[in-house]
C-alpha cells in the first residue's frame, strides 16, 4: 500500500491514533518483508549462496517471524501495543547494515563469476526493489517507533521523521562534515564548502521544505564523498585543494540542489555504468565489525 509524505504527514499531526499504526502495519510490515524474501529466492544461485545474502535473508525470515506473532492480537491490548514498539525496536536494530551487507553479497557474486549484461539488467532491477523496500519499511517503523514509544528521544518539531520544516540550507554542512571527516580519516586533507542559496518563491529567506532530514541528509552524505575523493586524488599535486561549491535553488515547482567539484570529470566511456549496482570506480572495500566506514567502494552510493 503506497503511503506520501502529506499521508504520513497528517495522521501524525492531527489524528495520530497508536490502536490504527499498529493494525496497519501488523498487517503491512509482513506482507512488504514476505515479498522481498520472495524475490531474493529467484535471484542466481550463486548469489543466494553468498554468505553476505544468506546473511540478510536470516534477519528478514527472523523479523517477519518477529511481526507475525501480532497478526491475532487485539489492538485494544495495551501491552500488544507497548511489546510491537519493541518488536519495530529490534527489527530495525537487526536491519542496521542490511545495505553494506547485501552490497557485500554483490561483490562477492562478481568475483566468483562474469555478470552478463542480462544478469546485470536483472541485478539492477531487483536491487532498486529491494532497497526502496528497506527504506519503506523503515520509514514506516520509524514514524510508529517515534510516534508512539514511551522514550521521546525524536525531535519535538518532528512529526515522526519527517520535519514540516526542514532547512536545507542547515542538512548541506551537517552532511558535508560527516563527509569531511572520513576524508580526512582517509586523506589526512579534505577540500572545504562553498554554500550558495537562492530562493526563488520568497526571495531572501531561508529554504524551507517538508522531508525527512535524515534521507536528504544520507543523499548529500553520498554525492559529497564522491566530490571529495575525485578532488582530493585529482589535485593531488596541486598547492590547495578546491572547494566543493553547492548551489541551492528552490523554484515555484521543485528544489534543486547542486554539487560541483574540480575532479577531473567521468569519462564518457564509463558514464552508462555509474548508476549500476555492479560498479564502482573505488577499490573494492574490506567489511570488517569496527565503526570505520570505508569512503567508495560498494556501488550502492549513486544508484540509491
């Protein structure tokens, strides 16, 4: 059941009712996981086989098996209710590194076999499906979870995730400096930011919109690792590095939100492939349980 943002939006601010989420997503959550579960069983063999989606497979089976056992109890039972926030709790804690992990998978499939152009078409397809499902789905636990826990650790001008007034202008430097910082982690350097706004609905004033800050926030986290890699390994030998210049423009209709960098560019030859989960301009990385997370290398940063 596909839900907007004014959807989600107005049944938290005006009728937010803890008894109608639960009996939604009782039934909702399990019929979403049960899909995908479907769909991983008819990828190749070899992939299924890979430790890494083995891996992924278990904690969708374990969380649908988890969100099952709500189907016959009563939403007017205050203790159902309280132990499903939990539940949403530990699914989405179990599905923290779902996305390295089913990238992971990926790698491992490309370095026991050549990927068809056919395989690669159905990889993509799948995997589109496959991480809409992941951000759906936690974007549906997430505004129960914050809506209705009994620990009030979301922002109070949230209504769940998503902030009815979310300053963009105020995401780009956040995301830049998680960015910054796992350059400099890799670079011991990192180019610095050139923030320019305009906003053409009322001039002057800061960009406001409705979103979820979190999902601008990971898109721009992703181009800016990016920019920082190609300008730092491009202007290696240069005296300074360039700044990555971000203009943000909000229209009558839509927000635009460009990022240019001095990298050196994409070669044509390659421009086809950069949106392919199966490739990545970056050595591939090594996945190990330390919090360090490896700047490229995965494939999953553009296409997502």
């Amino acid at each position: 059941s596909p839900l907007s943002i004014k959807q989600l939006l107005d049944f938290g601010s005006e009728n937010a009712c803890e008894r109608t989420s639960f009996a939604f997503l009782r039934q909702e959550l399990p019929v979403r996981l049960a899909n995908i579960l479907k769909e991983i069983d008819i990828l190749p063999d070899r992939l299924v086989n890979t430790s890494s989606v083995q891996l992924v497979k278990s904690w969708y089976i374990q969380s649908l098996m988890d969100l099952v056992e709500f189907h016959e109890k009563s939403p007017e039972d205050q203790k159902a209710l309280s132990d499903f926030v939990d539940t949403l709790i530990k699914v989405r804690n179990r599905h923290h590194n779902v996305v390295p992990t089913m990238a992971q998978g990926i790698i491992e499939y490309k370095d026991g076999c050549t990927v068809d152009p056919v395989t690669n078409q159905n990889l993509q397809y799948f995997l589109d499906r496959f991480y809409m499902n992941r951000i759906s789905t936690r974007m549906l636990m997430n505004q129960h979870i914050l809506l209705f826990s009994d620990s009030q650790t979301g922002n109070p001008t949230h209504i769940g995730s998503i902030d009815p007034n979310c300053d963009v202008a105020a995401v780009v430097p956040d995301a830049f400096e998680c960015s910054k910082m796992l350059c400099d982690q890799y670079y011991l350097t990192s180019p610095e930011l050139k923030l320019t706004q305009v906003n053409g609905k009322s001039p002057g004033q800061p960009i406001h919109i409705v979103y979820v800050p979190s999902h601008l926030h990971h898109m721009l986290f992703e181009l800016f690792k990016n920019a920082m890699r190609a300008t730092v390994e491009h202007q290696e030998n240069w005296p300074s590095l360039t700044p990555i210049e971000v203009t943000v423009v909000l229209g009558k209709e839509d927000l635009t939100i460009k990022i240019s960098d001095r990298g050196g560019g994409v070669p044509l030859r390659i421009i086809d492939r950069l949106f392919s989960y199966t490739y990545s301009t970056a050595p591939t990385p090594v996945m190990d349980n330390s919090r360090n997370a490896p700047l490229a290398g995965f494939g999953y940063g553009l296409p997502i």
